[in-house]
C-alpha cells in the first residue's frame, strides 16, 4: 500500500448524487485527483469515479467530505485546472468506440467535480510487463494493434490528440479487448483548424520533438502514431524507448531487440518513430493498411519460431545459438490499497486476488529460434505422470528449471510443476494432491512466472486455510488464514513498511489497524477508514 493521507480521499460508504453512487472503495491517486471503485445504486453495476482533487492545494474539511482550497492564493489555479478536469469528461464523452473507456456521468458536488467512467475488469500493459518481467510476445503486440488503431481513428475524427499513448494508458481487460484511457493531456484542434496554445504534458521517450518543444500548431494524428511506435517498441523489449535526438544521431542502432521480432514489426516501429512528421504516417487508416500486409509468424501448435535478426547477440547452449533474454525483476500490484495513477490521471483496474492471476487467460507461447544453417531445433515437449490409479499431475517445460518430477510417494510429489486450478498459472509444488492433480493439503507453491511464493494449506488447487507466508508478486508478505484464493485473517507487511492487521474480505481490510510508515494508526471498521 502506498503511503496516502486518509483525509485527502473519501470514506469507504460515502454517496454522490444523493445516494446514487456509493463508494466502495479507493483506488488510487494522482496530482490532479483521486479514483475511486463505486456502487451505481440504480443500475447496480460497478463503476469508477474520478475526483478532482489538487495535491497540495485542496483539503478535505471537519467532514472529510467538502474539498476546498488551503490557500487563498490558489484559487485561480483550482479554477483553471477544474475547469480543464471537465473538459477531459467531456472530450472521452465524445468518443463513442469499445476501444475506448467511457465516461457516463459529470457533476459538481463537495465542493469540486466528478466523472463517472468505465470500471475495467483488468490491468495495463505496463503492469502486464512488470508482472512478467519479460517482453509481450509479438503475436500478443499484433493482435492489440487493430484494437489501438481503431481507437486512435475515432479519437482523430473528433479532431482530438490523445498526446499521453503509452503502455500505462493501455488497459486490457479479461476478454483481451483493449481499452485506451488517461486523457488528461489530451488537446482538441479548434474550428479554424489551430490547436489550443496551453502548453502540455508528455512522457519523454513517447513524445516525438514537435511535443517535447510545445510546438501545438503541429500537432496532429501523426504526434499519437509517434507515442503508438513508441509503445510498440517498449513492449517487445522492455526497453525506454530512444529520444528523438537519438534517433537522428543514430538512426535504426538506436533501437535494441534482444528478443527477435520480424522487419515487418520493425519497420513499423522505424516509420511510425520518424523524427520528422511529415515521414510518419498521417493518419491511423494508412498503419491499418500497412500492418494488413504483415506475414504471419510460422506457429507449430504453441511453439513459434522467428529467425533472429542478423545483428541480435547470441549465447551458446547445446551448440545451438539462441538469442539473450534479459531478465528483471517481476512486479505486480499489491493486494491491497492497489490502483494505478500516472501522470494526475487514473483509471480503475480490477483487485488482483492473492493467487496474482493474469486478467487475461491465454496460452503461454515458448519461442524457439534458429539461425541460417541450423536445420533443426530444440523440440517442446509436454508430458503427464500418472500418480497410482488416482492422482495425475499435469507437467511443462514452461518456464525455468523445469526438471521432471519425481514422485515420493503415493498422492505427494516433489517439485512438479502443475497448473493451478484457481488461475491456470503455472507453479513448482511440493506436496500432497487429490484425484484430479491439485493440491490438496499442507504443500509449498513457487510461481514459475513471477515471485509469488505461498506456503500453507490447499484445498482442491487453492489457497485455503492456514498459511505460514505468501509473498505477493510486490513483495508483500501475508501471514494468517485465507479462504479461496482470498486473504481472510491476518497480518499483511507492505513492501513500503506499512502494516494492516485484521480481517479482509475482497482481499481489502474489512476490521482492523492499519500502522503506517511513520508509525501513525488508522482504523478500519466494515470496510471504512476510521
């Protein structure tokens, strides 16, 4: 959990609208406002609201309810910035396409303004990216590209530049459809065809130079088709993408694939990131025409083979070459308090559950590659053991240090790796198992993917019961009881220092004391922050 001020956010419970919104809990936070998941009353669906609130110009009064200003010197300011927080509602209003996240509803109360928007059932790339700590295959990047691009193409004939197109501002949902959101940066051109002249903000390596010089007159569609190669090339790499001036000094060595990715990909990214705009594609439709153009990627079932550009550096294993993955540490949200915020604007993701699944489901794919000259290559292999006439665990190469197992005795394996029943997620188990292959028992689980650890009781493939520690893909540390798959009674030690001791439920505190870094206590009773 973040270090956060209770009394800059509203209470669990609190209503809007009288009564028609309900606030169930905060999401996350940003220098322009705070998010939030809510209760729609009437039509009793989920949703997110977004608050605007200034960090360190607006306070919370006795109620901590009404926003107001700390200092009569910056309410010109709060004047100006609420008045551009409306415009955001009502540009993403506009837009009317599933690629992008709607806004629903717009209204002032307390003291400031709210938009009620999409809750999306997911998380960003760039959380994928950190919870992998691996690139995204190309398949996967190619697969959202249409997605993105058709996004983009509504956003552009509303005359809107979206300006902030980066991996953070990607939301995927559990059906793999792509959801584009955070249009706080974002600018619309006016009837006379020139753009407003208030500077903006942008995230270097994502901006191309006519953004990072505020030249808005040349803003256009080409300025997000910038950003999209851009956000292409971080997510095949896990790479910064390179700045503009490097990009002239360098030109294509400015760009490193330690993965192999096909020129077609290539090529796209080298277009799409031309320093000069005019050489860029002009608008979504003429990136729509290229990419249909793309030869497939040869896939054989689940292996995919590339050939490895000529210039990707190699290591030796078996005598056959493979290119170097780098490695990083994975990285996902906490359990708890968790949300996403970046650059003043927030968008609402779903909890992930303790068990730390993907939202979405899909195939994990190995690549294997080859060189001119090898003529063949390692083969993928899966295999099932039988344990006895009653117990079977699944077994994959997937992953690292993927021995065989071995088993022990009847219904107990050592270090098998199995899939999960609860995420489909892949873990290295030692323990007892039932009739269909799950853990079942006592038994210690060690995440192939990520650095989730748990060791405790499974009941049917979940976590259940007592558990002696589970380490969260952030490091957060729980020691209590669960219940599946859920965090129920315990002590949960943030990576940050903070400490929440009670009882949870939707893996949020529901009873208990939440002790922050500074030693400061705060109190939750039925879901409220006391």
């Amino acid at each position: 959990m973040k270090n956060i001020n209770p009394q800059s956010m509203l209470r669990v419970g609190a209503t809007l609208q009288m009564g028609k919104y309900r606030i169930e809990r905060y999401l996350s936070s940003g220098g322009f406002g705070n998010t939030y998941v809510a209760y729609n009353t009437e039509f009793e669906e989920t949703i997110a609201i977004k608050e605007f609130f200034l960090k360190g110009v607006n306070q919370r009064d006795g109620n901590n309810t009404t926003v107001s200003v700390s200092n009569s010197d910056n309410m010109t300011m709060f004047a100006e910035q609420l008045n551009k927080f409306k415009k955001e509602a009502r540009r993403i209003r506009k837009l009317h396409n599933p690629h992008i996240v709607a806004v629903h509803d717009l209204f002032e109360e307390n003291g400031t303004a709210y938009y009620v928007m999409d809750y999306v059932d997911g998380e960003s790339l760039a959380e994928r990216l950190k919870r992998l700590g691996r690139p995204l295959d190309e398949q996967e990047v190619r697969d959202y590209l249409p997605q993105l691009l058709d996004a983009l193409q509504t956003i552009h004939a509303q005359d809107i530049w979206h300006l902030d197109l980066k991996p953070g501002n990607i939301m995927v949902d559990r059906q793999d459809t792509v959801r584009l959101i955070d249009f706080g940066a974002s600018k619309q051109a006016s009837s006379g065809g020139a753009t407003t002249s208030t500077a903006t903000a942008y995230t270097e390596g994502f901006a191309p130079s006519e953004q990072m010089e505020q030249n808005v007159a040349k803003y256009g569609p080409w300025t997000d088709l910038y950003a999209l190669g851009a956000t292409i090339y971080n997510l095949l790499t896990c790479n910064h993408p390179p700045k503009p001036s490097d990009i002239n000094e360098l030109a294509g060595r400015a760009f490193a694939f330690a993965t192999p990715v096909t020129d077609d990909i290539k090529q796209l990214i080298l277009w799409l990131m031309s320093t000069n705009r005019q050489h860029r594609p002009q608008t979504a439709a003429e990136v729509l025409t290229r990419i249909a153009t793309f030869k497939p990627i040869a896939t054989t079932d689940d292996v995919t083979i590339i050939a490895p550009p000529s210039d990707a550096p190699t290591a030796t294993e078996g005598g056959i070459s493979h290119p170097k993955v780098p490695t990083s540490s994975p990285h996902a949200a906490p359990p708890i308090g968790q949300g996403r915020s970046e650059g003043g604007s927030s968008m609402a993701t779903n909890q992930v559950s303790p068990i730390g699944a993907s939202p979405v489901t899909k195939k994990n794919r190995m690549r294997l590659y080859t060189l001119a000259g090898i003529a063949a290559i390692a083969v993928l292999v899966f295999a099932a053991i039988m344990l006895s006439n009653r117990g079977k665990v699944e077994l994959t190469t997937e992953g690292t240090d993927t021995t065989p197992t071995q088993v022990t005795r009847q219904n107990h394996v050592t270090d098998s790796i199995i899939t999960l029943a609860s995420d489909g997620s892949k873990a290295k188990y030692t323990g007892p198992v039932d009739e269909q292959g799950r853990p079942e028992g006592d038994g210690v689980a060690k995440w192939i993917e990520d650095r989730r650890y748990y060791k405790g009781h499974f009941t049917q493939g979940k976590m259940d019961g007592q558990c002696e520690k589970y380490t969260d893909p952030d490091g957060n540390i729980f020691k209590g009881t669960m219940k599946n798959d859920a965090y129920q009674e315990g002590k949960m030690t943030m990576t940050t220092g903070a400490v929440f001791e009670g009882t949870m439920r939707d893996n949020a505190p529901l009873n208990g004391t939440l002790t922050d870094t500074d030693g400061t206590k705060y109190t939750y009773q039925n879901g409220e922050l006391k």
